[in-house]
C-alpha cells in the first residue's frame, strides 16, 4: 500500500466532501423553487436517486464499511450486502456513464436560464453563477483532496481514470 493512504479519512475530510453536493443541490432548489414547488421537489428528489445509485455503487469498493473521503463508504454498508471488489476496478465508467450526475448541475441551469428570460433577477444570476463555479472549481478541488489519499485509486479506480485522463 502507497504510503499515505487513508484506511479510513479523516472526519474533517468527510464533512468537508459532503458540504459541496449538499450546497449544489440547495443552489439547485433555490433556482429551481422560481419554477414552482413540484420542480423543486422533483429536483430534490432526482438528487437523492443519485445518491442512493451512488451508495448501491460503493458495495464493491475497497472503502466498502470504512469511512471513504465522503463517508458512503460506511453508509453503503448499513443499506447493502457487500459486493465483489474485484468489480468495482474492473468496471469501466465512461462520460455517457456518469451523465445522470451531470444533470444535477443542468436541470437548475436549464431552469434559471427560463428564469432570467422570462423575467430577469439579479438573484437567480448570481444563484446561477455560485452553483457554476462551485460545481466545476468545487469538483476538481474535492478530487485533487481526496483521490491522492485513496486506496482505492491504488488497486484501480475507473472514475480517478476517466477524470484524470484530461489533466
């Protein structure tokens, strides 16, 4: 095992890791609420299907009942059988794979976009704005903290590989 890799982070490093979903997807909702109560409710919605898929995918991970830089690590493990760790590096993630995570991100761009057309707010820009920035800077900041650190990285990550093929 690489020297200085974390069986189990740190919890300043899980609080730290969850604070920027959690923030994408309240930006989101705030956005989202100028449309109405069953967009914000859909979209709040979509985001917890895309954290349960994100757990159902930990089952095969190295961290799997550890404490993983986001803390699923143990939360899959209180929700789901343990799967096969072999799996989970031998899985290959493409773009198209990870675009459902995406959405997160363009459904409340695509709904403030409407927004700031049919009526424009200052509020909804700068919303708009602060859900940009911390969604591109935020995601390559949480990587460049968490993916050095990670075990799982060492024995094979498909996701650190698709990410990291651009850099």
């Amino acid at each position: 095992m690489k020297k200085g890799c974390y069986e189990n982070y740190p919890l300043w490093m899980v609080i730290l890791t969850n604070i920027y979903p959690i923030s994408i997807y309240i930006l989101g909702a705030f956005i989202l609420s100028g449309l109405g109560i069953i967009f914000t409710i859909l979209y709040l919605l979509f985001c917890l299907c895309m954290e349960i898929r994100l757990l159902k995918s930990c089952v095969n991970c190295h961290y799997y009942g550890k404490t993983c830089a986001f803390g699923k690590g143990r939360l899959s493990a209180l929700l789901f059988k343990r799967g096969d760790p072999d799996l989970f590096y031998q899985e290959d993630i493409t773009w198209y794979a990870v675009l459902p995570d995406f959405l997160v991100l363009l459904f409340p761009l695509a709904g403030g976009i409407i927004l700031i057309i049919s009526s424009f707010n200052w509020i909804t820009l700068l919303l708009i704005i602060s859900i940009l920035i911390l969604s591109l800077a935020g995601n390559a900041f949480i990587r460049s903290l968490t993916c050095k650190y990670c075990r799982q990285r060492e024995l094979g990550c498909s996701a650190f590989e698709l990410f990291s093929e651009n850099e």
